[in-house]
C-alpha cells in the first residue's frame, strides 16, 4: 500500500520527489513504490457562497434577507481550481492508497487548504502531517522522518475553520448591509468590511484626520559655533530645567515657544561671548539587530528599495520554496530553537561570497553559543526566524539577491559581539547661564557593524561627528570663544502619512490599542492579521479604492472615510477596532491548544454578526439634529444642514453630496458652489471606469424636469463661445482669450461667428495655470518655466508648456546632474553596447523602421544600422522556461504578433500558453493570454 502526499504547490511537490528518493513522475503527479505525491495550487476549495445557498433568495443584495447564517458550511471548487481538484480526489480514491499525508505549508492556512480539500472529497483515510521549517532535502527528510498524527492537529483545524468561517459570517454581511445602507443599488459601489481590514483602514484614516486637524505651532531654535584650540563645532540651546508639558507630544528640551525669550537668548551669544565648557564621556553599546521575522523583513525592504509588502512576501516565498536558500517565511517568530546550534555552524560554514569571511570569523571566534536573544524556545510559535539555509544562493534575480542578502547579513551579524562607542556630551555655558548641548560619538569597536561594511561613525549623522578635544591651552576649567549664533524660526509638523513599511508595524503593534489586558497579549504575537495576511491586507484596501498609494504614502479615499462615519453613526465601531481580532485571535489560540470549544466561538461569532446587521438595517438618520452650517440654500433662504452624506437644504429641494467623482469636497468648495453657483477648476476627481484622476469645474443649476438642483461637471466643451467673457484680445488679429469651464480657449473670428483655436487647461497635473501663461502661449507659443506640477505618481516636477499647432505640449528643463556627499557630479558608466558583430541576420522588422531582426545565442535584437546598429528590440531566447522558436520571433517582427505558444511555466510552477505581443514602444514583448 502507498501514501498519497498532498503539497500546497507543484513545486514543491517536485521538491518533495527529489528528496524522498527521485520518485519519478506519472502524467500530472509523482509515483513510486512507497509514495504518491499530487499537489493542491494553494486553495483549491472554499466556502460556498450566498447565493450557491439559495440563488433565488440571495441572488440579489436585500437587506430583508440579512443576516445570512448558514446551518452547515458548505464547500465547493474554486472556479479556476476544478481541474485539480477533481485530479487529487481521483488519487485519495485510488484502492492502493492507505493513508494521506498533509505536506501543506505548515501553519494555520496550510491547515486549512488540506482540510477543506479532504472533506470536500469525502475522503476517510487516516492522515499524517509533515511539518516541514525548510524545503531543503534533509529539512523535507527529517519532517517525514517525524510525522506528526493527524489527531493531533485537531486543535489547528478547528482554529483554521473558526477564522474562515467567522470571516464569512463579519464580511458577507457587513459588506451586504453596509453597501445598501450606503450605495443603495447604485451599481460598482460596494461597503466591504473585515474584521483584519476595516480597523487597519481605520488606523490610516485616524492618521489622515490628526493630519487634516493639525495646527502648527511656531517655536524658535538657537544654535551656536563654538571655538577652542584644536577646532570648532556646533551647539544646540537647551531649555533649563526642562520638564516636558504633559500631553505636549511636540514640546523638547530644545525648542523656545516663547520668541522674545529666543531673542534674548540669541543676543547673550553677540560679540563672541567666552562659554565656559565641561564634558562627560562614558563608553556605549549597541547590541545587533535581531534575527528576521516576516513584518521586520518586509518593513525593511519597503524602506530600503520601496518594495511593497505583497511584493517582499513573494521574494521570499521563492527563496523558500524554488531556490531553497532561506528557512520557512511566513514566521512570527524572531527566535531559533535552543536545539539549533550545530545547524546553524553548519549554515555559517556554507555561506560563500562577502559574508563568508564573517562567518568563518564568527565559528573561529565561538561565537554560537547559547543566548536568549537567538535561541529561545518560549519565543517559537509554529516557526522560528528566517534564516539562510546550507544550499548555495545561485541563479537569484536582482531583488532576489537583495533580499536573500538582507537575510544572509542579518544571520551573520546576530552572531557578533555589540557595537561599542564612546560618546562625549559636552555643555557650552554663555553668561548668564545659557547652556548648549553638542554630541560626538566615536565607534571604539566596530562589533556587529562590520558585517554592514561600517568601520566608523556616519559622518553624517547629527550626533556622529568626533569633537575636537579640549587642550590645556582652553584652560582650567575649559573655555570657549562663541564665534556665531543662528535664531532658527520653525514649526511643528503634523504626524507623517502611513507608508507600507510603518503601516506594517502599525498592525504588528495592534495589540496596544487595545484595553482588555488578556486581548492585548494575545495580539501581542501577532497584532492585526498574521505576518503571512498582512501584506494582501494593505493590497486588498487598494484594490477596494479604500487607499491610494502614491509613491510610499498610504492616503485614505473619499470611500474610506463614508465608510468609517458610517460605521460610527450605526454604532457598529467594533468592527474598526483592533479587539474584535484580539479577541479572536485570543480564543483561535485557545482553540489551537484544545482550550476552547468551536461551537461556543461560532455561536458568539453569529450573535456579533445578528448585531451589526440589525443596527445597520435600523439606523435612521435625523436631520433635525444636523450641525447647522452658514451656507444659505437658494432653495428657502436657509442654512444648510450637514447630515452624514452631504449638505442639505431645509426643505429637502437641495443636496450637495461631500463626495462627488470620488473627490471630498470641502465646506469652502461647497459654499462657493451654492452662492455663486460654480466652483473651480478642483483636481482630484477620479474615474469610475479607468480610476484616473481628472480636473473640472462644478456647476450648480436646477433641473426643471426632475424639479432638483443638481451639481455636475462642467468642461466648457458645451458652451457657446459666443457667450463667453474675453480677459484677453490679440492686438494682432484679434483674437481672444476666455475662460471656459476648466479651460482657457482662444476664439477667433470666422465670419459672424466664432472658432475655437486651442485650448488648455486652467489645472493641469494638480497645478494651476495663470493667465498669464495662456497670453504666453499665444504670443510667444511657449510659457515660462512652470515649476510644482504633481504627476501621476505624486512626484512633482517642473515644465514648460509649448503649443504645437491646435495642441498643448510639453517641454521639460534639461535635468540636474545627481552629485556625491562631496557636491561632486556623479559619472555613471555607461552600459557597455550588446556585440552583435557575429549576430546572425534573420531579415528586416516590418515593425521597426529600418530596423534588421539578428540572433545571438541568448536572445534576438532588433538593430537599426542607418544608427550605427542601435538595438531598439530585445527578447531572450528563453521565456519562462519556454525556448521561444525563431518562426515566431519573425512573426512577432512582421504582424506585432506571435501564434499560441504553449509550454511557458510560471514562477508557481504552473503551465500556461501564451500570444507575444510587441509592446506600444515595439522595445521588448509581452504576454497575452487567449480567453478562458
């Protein structure tokens, strides 16, 4: 009889082949005397849906038929999935097949994808668990060398089963009633809601409104130069006998709030007062980072190289499982077994290129020793920290290397001895007690710093800098010559936007948000979501149009905010705060150790749901208590009210709604909007369709057939230029100049009427463009330099604007050279040019004009030789796995498409076919793929 092994992913199933004896493969699975190994493509059953249930009841969102709670979950296929669940079914059924053995990723998910797959397939073998830390082969041997009893998991499934359906139950529906409570049946409007998601958004829209809220303060600064016999260095005021004001965040011992009191203090450091100067120093240490878990990973690469969460997550992923080089990545866990020490020796000896001679330091020096730092059992929960693995890092793509690095050097360095520093504090007194504090930190021991190729302080730190020492020639006690003072006038700032990176330690540290001590500690292992979770958490908050993400920032949408005043006028917060997830995450831990039921954690999840949907279905808003604002409605002559959604007149003839195209619109916007009827041009409204950000103006007007006031966009691209009001007359032809909507147009003469000549922008890319600027464009066809624009990405960006026949272009202002610490231009090398002397010719490229199509080895390029051969066109060879034929190449060249071409392999391991397609700019090819 044979064990049938079940893995998350092909590639891992191939894994597993290999290093349970080269079992070799048999159509779409691997077979040998012992084994058979198939493989799931991650989830490949889940929940059934509402309307799976009962179509003709929940087909339709209605709140008379919330709240949905099933009887018994049932499963069904993924969609996409069916396939492989039917190919894995077959196996469980085979009569030659004695016992299963769950070879998923070893967590609460991977118990999950087994389960549900198991009994979906009716199955009824015995089951075994391979709890796999690495996919190295001694790491794959050892876990089926101890396989665990599938009994003993009870307590994981359960806990996987609860967290699934529990998020079921919240999602369903909350995101059922809340969309048409909000939306109504407005289509494309959808409320969603989670119990991980919506208080993360929260916390991004509890940051914006600090932000929106935030007054600065003005405080002043004075720092000072000071002079002695071997050389200068600067001072900072600090405020005597400081005591931080409570509940004043922003108050330091080194600012004045007080300008006058500033002032003074500057006057006593004129006329290059003596400043009597004493000093302390005492050595310091600073131990080396810890070992990596999931979220400090991938907080550091956002940081470092800007890569998203989700991003990082996959780098690792396939350092795990297709390269082999790091230990298990969705870890909680800073720590390592107590037991790990000769693993560890034994990855330190097998690390090779930079680090390894630190490695080697680290075994000659003994280094791995017991240290609760690093070996420390009680801190272990499913896994242990992400370490390298003994196989060598070969093959790595560019961010590849960088994270596999990022790891490699932080293992190495935990094993260093700590950095060790002496630090100088040294206190300048001018008369009549005025005292400034300068620091000088000098590194005495390099310790774990020089595995970061760091042998002495940042020079360009504030407190990194050595300060020239005191000479017997300053005198006893010390003095020094005060030879300038700067009155530096400043003001508070407001806390800074999420980033990826800090949003991540945000949910990591959920826990402290919460009161209830049990719930706090059990969120102080994992906080909101799990290391694994969080990054599609952040994506799914995008994708949902809940966030904008331009470039590191993390802005919460007009949608997000509906969202979260809504939830707070229901009275259904608790699903924007953290200790709904605490005390799930307390209790599924429970569970997991066979501490707490499953029925009592289902039936406490059903009454939460009944909960929110009654308050939701329920609520009822009452205008008479609205905040009364001083914007006269046209429609009574009285104030508007603001209720949730919008501003709204006293006799209900009028609503401006605070979100339109996805854009707030702010109280000013909306009073100008009603008493002079339009407003604008506003940027930031966005495209239902294609989400792009677009500028307009608004006009208010009444709708006699619907007898409404209604605002809408207005372009100018349906007025009457007749009507419009000229700012401006060419004395030349006479020609002119209006306003028009969110545009200027220039008009001209053409009989007894009026043409449009061109026309531009009032706001472009977030920028507004004076008149000035369009008199330019018509006199001189060019505007000055117009600095401030904002692209798409958030970058802002400096332009002229050209006009170029009956079109605006642009014209950008030649860039400034990037330059050194030293001010110094930075000369980049220039890519040495692709060799295609012995290239062989496959004839012209329809596509590329002029251009020739040749071969090399590695790949095809297209040349143009009118251009002293410069290649315009590049396609490797090899294509995801796939050798690409040369026929096609020539056809891709010829029509700017291939044929079907079968036999690629994703980075998942899975087969696909697919069109090439020459890119807009025909410089490289992509994938399209035929319909489903």
């Amino acid at each position: 009889m044979k064990s049938l092994v079940i893995a998350e992913k092909p590639s891992v199933a191939a894994d597993l082949a290999r290093a349970l004896g080269k079992i070799p493969k048999k159509g779409d699975h691997y077979e040998n005397d012992e084994y058979v190994i198939s493989y799931a493509v991650g989830h490949v059953v889940e929940l059934e849906m509402p309307e799976d249930i009962d179509k003709k009841k929940y087909g339709f969102w209605r709140l008379e038929t919330l709240p949905i709670i099933p009887e018994k979950f049932g499963l069904k296929p993924i969609e996409d999935a069916k396939e492989r669940f039917t190919a894995v079914k077959k196996l469980l059924g085979r009569k030659d097949v004695d016992q299963v053995i769950n070879a998923c990723d070893a967590g609460r998910e991977g118990e999950l994808i087994f389960a549900y797959l198991y009994q979906l397939a009716k199955c009824r073998l015995p089951v075994k668990r391979a709890w796999m830390q690495t996919m190295t082969t001694e790491g794959i041997r050892e876990a089926f060398r101890n396989l665990r009893d599938g009994e003993r998991m009870a307590g994981l499934e359960q806990a996987a089963r609860c967290r699934s359906e529990s998020d079921w139950l919240i999602g369903i529906n909350g995101t059922r009633a809340l969309t048409k409570r909000m939306f109504g049946s407005r289509a494309g409007n959808v409320a969603s809601v989670g119990r991980v998601q919506t208080p993360t958004l929260a916390m991004v829209y509890a940051r914006e409104l600090e932000i929106r809220h935030f007054r600065p303060r003005d405080y002043w600064r004075v720092t000072a130069t000071f002079a002695v016999r071997q050389g200068t260095y600067e001072g900072v005021y600090q405020r005597p006998s400081f005591r931080r004001a409570e509940g004043d965040e922003h108050d330091r011992i080194d600012r004045i709030w007080d300008r006058a009191a500033a002032e003074a203090v500057h006057a006593a450091c004129q006329g290059r007062p003596p400043a009597k100067v004493t000093e302390e120093r005492k050595g310091s240490t600073q131990a080396a980072p810890r070992l990596y878990d999931l979220t400090t990973l991938q907080r550091e690469a956002n940081n470092r190289f800007g890569l998203p969460a989700r991003r990082t997550l996959q780098i690792a992923q396939a350092l795990y499982e297709r390269h082999k080089v790091i230990t298990y990545p969705r870890t909680d866990s800073r720590a390592l077994p107590e037991d790990y020490q000769p693993t560890v020796r034994d990855t330190l000896r097998a690390l090779g290129g930079p680090l390894a001679p630190f490695a080697a330091q680290v075994l000659e020096a003994g280094w791995v020793r017991p240290n609760k730092r690093i070996f420390n059992n009680a801190q272990i929960s499913d896994h242990f920290a992400i370490i390298p693995t003994v196989n060598e890092a070969r093959g790595l793509e560019d961010l590849e290397a960088k994270i596999f690095d990022m790891i490699a050097r932080r293992f190495v360095a935990a094993f260093f001895p700590a950095a060790e520093f002496d630090v100088t504090t040294r206190i300048s007194t001018v008369a009549p007690g005025h005292d400034f504090k300068t620091e000088g930190k000098v590194l005495t021991s390099a310790g774990w710093l020089a595995v970061y190729g760091r042998a002495t302080v940042d020079e360009d730190s504030a407190d990194g800098r050595s300060l020239p020492p005191l000479d017997p020639a300053d005198g006893t006690p010390p003095a020094a010559v005060t030879t300038e003072a700067t009155l530096h006038a400043e003001a508070t700032k407001p806390p800074p936007r999420y980033t990826e990176a800090t949003l991540l330690s945000a949910m990591e540290g959920a826990g402290k948000l919460v009161d209830d001590e049990e719930l706090a500690e059990a969120m102080k292992e994992r906080g909101l979501g799990t290391p694994a979770t969080r990054a599609d958490t952040i994506d799914g908050l995008i994708n949902q149009k809940y966030i904008d993400r331009p470039q590191r920032e993390l802005i919460p949408t007009a949608k997000a905010e509906q969202l979260i005043q809504f939830l707070a006028a229901v009275k259904a917060e608790e699903l924007t705060k953290p200790d709904l997830t605490g005390e799930w995450e307390f209790k599924l831990r429970q569970m997991e150790q066979n501490r707490f039921p499953r029925e009592k954690f289902m039936a406490e999840i059903v009454a939460t749901t009944r909960g929110i949907v009654e308050r939701v279905k329920g609520f009822e808003e009452d205008d008479s208590v609205a905040r009364v604002t001083d914007i006269l409605s046209p429609t009574d002559g009285k104030p508007l009210r603001e209720t949730l959604r919008g501003y709204k007149s006293q006799d209900g003839e009028l609503m401006i709604y605070k979100v339109i195209g996805g854009r707030r619109m702010e109280e000013p916007e909306v009073k100008e909007l009603v008493e002079k009827r339009v407003v604008g041009p506003l940027d930031g409204f966005i495209s239902a369709k294609t989400r792009a950000r677009f500028a307009a103006t608004l006009r208010l007007a009444r709708d006699e057939e619907k007898g409404k006031w209604q605002a809408s966009y207005d372009f100018g691209d349906k007025q009457d230029l007749g009507t419009l009001e000229p700012f401006w007359t060419d004395p030349a032809n006479g020609a002119e100049l209006c306003e028009s909507g969110n545009s200027y147009v220039l008009r001209t003469r053409e009989g007894e009427g009026w043409t449009q000549a061109f026309r531009v922008g009032r706001l472009m890319c977030q920028k507004s463009i004076p008149r000035e600027a369009a008199i330019q464009l018509v006199t001189t066809g060019k505007t000055d330099l117009i600095q401030g624009f904002i692209s798409k990405k958030g970058r802002p960006f400096d332009a002229f604007l050209k006009r170029e026949a009956g079109r605006i272009a642009w014209e950008f202002p030649p860039r400034k050279p990037k330059v050194d610490k030293d001010g110094n231009p930075i000369v980049r090398k220039a890519k040495a040019p692709v060799d295609l002397s012995a290239a062989q010719v496959l004839g012209p490229s329809a596509r590329h004009k002029g251009g020739e199509l040749v071969a090399t080895a590695e790949a095809f390029y297209v040349r143009r030789p009118e251009q002293d051969n410069r290649v315009v066109f590049t396609l490797k060879r090899q294509l995801c796995g796939r050798d690409i034929p040369e026929e096609e190449v020539q056809r891709l060249c010829a029509e700017g498409k291939t044929g079907l071409i079968p036999g690629f392999m994703s980075k998942r391991g899975q087969a696909f076919a697919a069109y090439l397609v020459l890119s807009p700019t025909g410089a490289k090819a992509e994938f399209e793929f035929p319909p489903r």
